[in-house]
C-alpha cells in the first residue's frame, strides 16, 4: 500500500517524524520512497493494508492513497473509478486543467461533483517528475473541541490538545501499550494518550490538579491511574513510556529547586521507570546536555512557541537495564 502525506507546514522536521514514530509504535513497516520538502510531500510504502493508524497523526494535513502514477487521464479516470464505484460523489483538488479533464470523465461514468460534502476527495499531485493520484482518507482530529478551555477542569497552563498528541505519538507507542506523565496538571497528554487506546497513568504534586485530571478525564470516558505524589519520589516501574511537559518558571514545584539539578534528577528517576527500549519525551525550557549509560539521547526539537518562548523537546530511548 502507497500513502502520500501532506505534511503541515508547523515545524521542519516534526510532522515526518511524528508519521514515522506512530509506524515504529504500531509495529508498521514501511519504506520511505520520496521526501519533498518544498511540497512537504511525503511517500511511503506501507506494509499491510490497514491505513487506521492515520487518525493518530497531528501534524499531517491530509493522507491518500495512490492509485495511479499515470499522467494519461483515462487511465487515471479508470483507476479512480475502481476505487469509488461503489460511491456517488467526489471533489477534486486538482490544477484547473486535469479538474476539468477528470471530472468530466468521472461524471460520465455515472459519478457527481459534490464540493461541499463529497464521498471522497481526490487530490492529484506531481512532486519532481512523477503525478501521483490519490483518495484522502480520513483524518479524525477534533483539537478544537477537545481545546483546554472546553474541558470541565482548566488551568491556564494547559497544554493544547495538539501538541499533546503528537508529543504522545514521539513516544512510538501502541494500543495496550502504557503512558506515564508525572506531572499530569490538567491531564492534557494522557487524555490524547487514553483517546488513542493507551493505558495511562499520573501523578501531579498539586492536589486540586489530580482532582481537576481525574475529572477531565472521566469527561471523555478515559480511564487511568491517577495519584498525588511527587514525580521524583514515584514508585511507578516497568511503564512503556514516559512523555511529559516538565515545570517551569516561576511553578511552586520548582520552588528553592535547581532547575537544572531539578531535570538531571528527573531524567536519572524516568530512566529507571521505562522498559526496556521505551521512551521518554520531556518538554523542557531551555537546553540540556545529558547523558547516562542506558539512556541514549534519539533526536532533540527545537519547537517555537512566540517570539519570547522556545520550547526544547528531548527524545531519549532506554538501551540497557539498570
């Protein structure tokens, strides 16, 4: 199976790794066949037939799947209509002269445009020297109505559903597999955690946040292990992965703490929660260098937040036991 990607323009190395780290988490194989940064296209070979995998991703503005690399439009026409016989409209987002050319032979083959509300959206493409035809498959997101301040219990520091996701997904988890946030606050990341089919668990040193969590959570019928308790005091062992935004500022946790001490500490403690091969996705303020034997630094994004705030978000793999 072919799937192209329409990246979104958000970060230049984030989209494409968070489509990778969800294949790697599902156990997918896949092959990658082209990247093209300026159309933020990306094609992959995928292996199987079962695309649900798409619905986790955050930051990928569409996916299709290809059904034809021809640029005869009646060969195009044909391999389409096998595909959506059994359907009755369509869209196309096409350039004006293949929109005209295909639509026309699409409606003669007994199918309808429907702009509005189509059965399926075709999109036509042609990165470097190759057209590729593709049905979008659906992406279900929902952000806007999952956003902090629609949920029963919010806090100014909520983090959007968005970033939650895909910070979950760097974490190249699967169904059954479970998350760990010791700072949970709102719950932002473990309710796109428990969304996803993920077990989660968490714990929060504020008391109002784990009722506040708790309660978020019950909201969207998602259920989890979560407790008052202090993150570098925890006694949570053998979890798939840790993903967390880690406090900062001017954050009463942090009081009379050595921010940098703080993080070592923290890193040192997730090193011995996470299985083996398992991940920790931490979100911090500023740059951190380090290293543990066991604990292998993966990749590092810088990610942009406004013009007086840039996050560091760090992807580190357990290697070996402790």
């Amino acid at each position: 199976m072919r799937l192209l990607f329409h990246l979104s323009g958000e970060h230049p190395r984030l989209p494409r790794a968070e489509v990778e780290a969800v294949l790697e988490g599902e156990g997918i194989g896949y092959e990658l066949v082209l990247d093209d940064k300026p159309s933020r296209l990306l094609l992959m070979e995928i292996d199987g037939e079962d695309y649900s995998f798409i619905e986790r991703l955050a930051l990928t503005r569409w996916v299709g799947l290809v059904v034809s690399t021809s640029n005869k439009i009646d060969m195009v026409a044909d391999r389409v209509y096998e595909q959506i016989k059994n359907s009755r409209s369509f869209a196309l987002r096409c350039s004006e002269k293949i929109r005209m050319e295909l639509g026309r032979l699409l409606k003669d083959k007994g199918l309808f445009v429907d702009l509005d509300n189509p059965d399926n959206v075709i999109h036509c493409m042609k990165p470097k020297d190759t057209s590729y035809t593709c049905i979008s498959l659906p992406l279900k997101k929902g952000f806007n109505q999952r956003a902090p301040n629609r949920r029963p219990f919010f806090h100014p520091t909520s983090i959007a559903p968005k970033t939650a996701r895909f910070l979950v997904n760097l974490a190249r988890v699967g169904v059954g597999d479970t998350v760990l946030d010791p700072f949970c606050g709102t719950g932002g990341l473990l309710i796109e955690a428990g969304l996803m089919g993920l077990g989660i668990k968490g714990l929060d040193v504020d008391e109002a946040m784990v009722l506040g969590c708790r309660k978020n959570l019950r909201y969207y019928g998602i259920k989890g292990d979560i407790i008052l308790g202090d993150a570098l005091q925890s006694e949570y062992r053998g979890v798939d992965a840790i993903v967390s935004d880690l406090p900062y500022g001017r954050s009463s946790y942090l009081t009379e703490r050595n921010l940098d001490l703080f993080y070592r500490s923290f890193l040192d403690k997730a090193a011995n929660q996470v299985k083996q091969k398992g991940y920790v996705i931490c979100v911090l303020p500023q740059k951190i260098e380090y290293m543990k034997e066991g604990l292998k630094l993966v990749d590092r994004f810088e990610l942009y937040i406004h013009k007086s705030l840039t996050r560091e978000i760090y992807v580190y793999r357990k290697n070996r036991g402790f």
